[in-house]
C-alpha cells in the first residue's frame, strides 16, 4: 500500500506540473547505434535501463502522470538491473577496447532523448570522429522535461539532485569500465553536475538525500570510487548550471579534490544567458537554491579557477541563448576543442 501511494502521490504532482521523465524512446536503450556511437540511458536515480523496461516500469503517458523507480518497482527488478548494467559495461568494454579516444556528450536538464540527439548528432558531425580510434558515449539522464515555462522552473530542484545521481551512479560506472583512454566530456547546463558528480561525490541537498532514501533506498555517497585507471580525462562544460558550492565536499566544509586523471576543466561564461541569470538571484540567496552562476558570473570562475589550476574560461558574453546547439554552433566552441589537445 506504501509504495502505491508513493506512485499515485509522485504521478500526481507531475500530471499538475505537466511534467514528465526523461525516458528512452527504444525497449533496449542501452546500445550501439552506429560504427562510433554507444547510446546509455540512466533513469532518475542513475540506474541503467533495462531492456524492456517499459513492461515494469508501467506504460509512459505523452505528458502527465508518470513515476519511475519506486521502491515496489526497485525491490521486483533488483536482479534485472544488476544484470543489466553488468551487461552493459560488459558492451561498453568490448565497443572500446580499440579505440583510444572516447567521447562522452551529456546533456542538460529539461530535454528529451530526441532534443539531446539534435545536439549529439552535430558535435559528431563537428568532430568527425576516425573509425578506427575513436568512439562516442551518448549519455541520457533524467533531468526531467516540462511542456511549458512555468513547469520548467519546478523541475529545477529535482533535476539537480538527480544530475548528482546520474553522476555518482551512472557516469561513474561508465569511467570506471575505460582504462588507458583519452577521455572527452562534453556537457551542457546541468549537464556538469553529472560529470563533477562522477569524478568524486557532491554535496546533496540534505532533503533531495532523505527523499531519495525513504523513496527510493538509496543511500546518497553510497557509489563505488572512482577508479585510478590511467584515463586522461579533459571536459568542456558548455553553458554550466553549477556555482560554487558544487566543487565543495559532502558536508560543504572544503573544496573537493579531483582525480589526477582529470587533466582540464575548459567552462563558457556567459553574461547574457536568460537561463543561467533566471537562477543567479535564487543562488545568492542559499546553496540549496543550487547556483548557476559558474557560467554566467567572471567572479565566480575567478574564484575557483585560483583554487583549480586545470580550469580555465571561454567568454560567451553576448549570445542570447541558453540552447545546447546555439553553445556548438558558437564558432568558439571548436577552440574549446583543439585547446584540450583533441584533433579534430
């Protein structure tokens, strides 16, 4: 009787905001889908969809009611998702063991498989990758999608809790199969709270941390180490909805420290993004508001950039828009590209 309340009481608040979550469009997500490209989906609390997943997950409505991963539903698929993410590192291994440069595109919160794969498809049209060396991972997560601007505004905070966990338990998992790679991250808006969640842990909002536990059993921090695997890993987060407080501890009380796999931080900063200044005002105010102004604030990069030798900045200022595609077709963003020492 709990876990259904949990479900009617989740699909409820979804069908009022006209909100829905990121799913996959395919019954087997988790898959190659071209010579160079592995598509990986995670669901809100960074778990791999399993293939036909939809038989236990419940039938996805278009817009409105709709709830994944509840506790009924993790207790019955605990060994199907096992299998599954074993099965699919398994694949990410085998598609990788003869390439030498990965490249990893993450999207932002409030998108769609198909508004992601639009992106997607033209940074590999941008980069054009070399058969024989390099492969791309497309990696969906659930930053919710809202029908409309008042919606998108209330999937704020959920999103930012579940980028963390995509991160932590997803991502993770990911970089942790690779070894003796050349690691390319590419994210957008929220998107790098995936990537510095799955570097090491982040600093969860202590409510998003209680919710997901007595939802969902879920014990935030809980995920395996990142492992010392000889990657070079260099990131460009394109329009990052991240502040200050992401690169902080758990407890919030000092500066994370990073992999020495980790090589650069390569971040536009962008004064006249109307997304990142929507949320500027409500970081201010508290940290649990979860700040964006990493992209948007020079004093912020400043900041952390004396802490973070590795980071550095590529100024956006002027261009009017927070979409992923206007970040790529920025004649700016293929500098971002060669200055990480990949050849395009």
């Amino acid at each position: 009787m709990k876990s259904e309340l949990i479900i009617v009481s989740l699909s409820l608040a979804l069908l009022s905001c006209k909100i829905t979550h990121n799913i996959p469009q395919s019954q087997t997500p988790n898959k190659i889908v071209s010579e160079n490209t592995f598509n990986i989906f995670v669901d809100q609390n960074g778990n791999f969809f399993p293939n036909f997943w939809e038989k236990n997950y419940g039938k996805h409505k278009k817009r409105g009611a709709y709830s994944l991963n509840t506790l009924a539903i993790q207790n019955s698929m605990e060994d199907s998702l096992k299998k599954s993410e074993s099965q699919t590192l398994r694949d990410i291994k085998n598609f990788t063991s003869n390439k030498k440069r990965i490249v990893i595109l993450i999207h932002g919160y409030n998108n769609s498989e198909s508004t992601a794969n639009k992106s997607f498809n033209r940074i590999r049209e941008i980069i054009t990758p070399n058969p024989s060396k390099d492969a791309f991972i497309e990696f969906h997560w659930d930053g919710l999608v809202a029908y409309n601007k008042s919606s998108s505004i209330k999937i704020w905070f959920n999103a930012t809790g579940y980028s963390q966990l995509a991160g932590e338990f997803g991502l993770r998992r990911i970089l942790n199969a690779l070894s003796h790679k050349e690691i390319l991250i590419i994210s957008h808006s929220r998107g790098a709270s995936v990537v510095l969640s799955a570097l090491s842990n982040p600093p969860y909002n202590p409510k998003f941390a209680n919710d997901t536990m007595n939802f969902h059993k879920i014990e935030v921090g809980s995920g395996e180490d990142l492992k010392e695997n000889n990657n070079s890993i260099n990131c460009i987060m394109l329009a990052p909805a991240i502040g200050n407080v992401d690169f902080k501890n758990p407890r919030k009380t000092n500066y994370r420290n990073f992999s020495r796999q980790l090589k650069s931080i390569q971040i536009t900063i962008n004064n006249t993004d109307p997304i990142l200044k929507k949320y500027i005002a409500k970081g201010r105010l508290s940290d649990n508001f979860n700040p964006t102004d990493l992209g948007y604030s020079q004093n912020t990069y400043n900041e952390l950039s004396r802490i973070y030798t590795i980071m550095d900045s590529t100024n956006y200022s002027g261009m009017k828009s927070h979409k992923f595609i206007d970040y790529i077709e920025n004649p700016k963003f293929k500098l971002m590209i060669s200055n990480t020492g990949f050849e395009l």
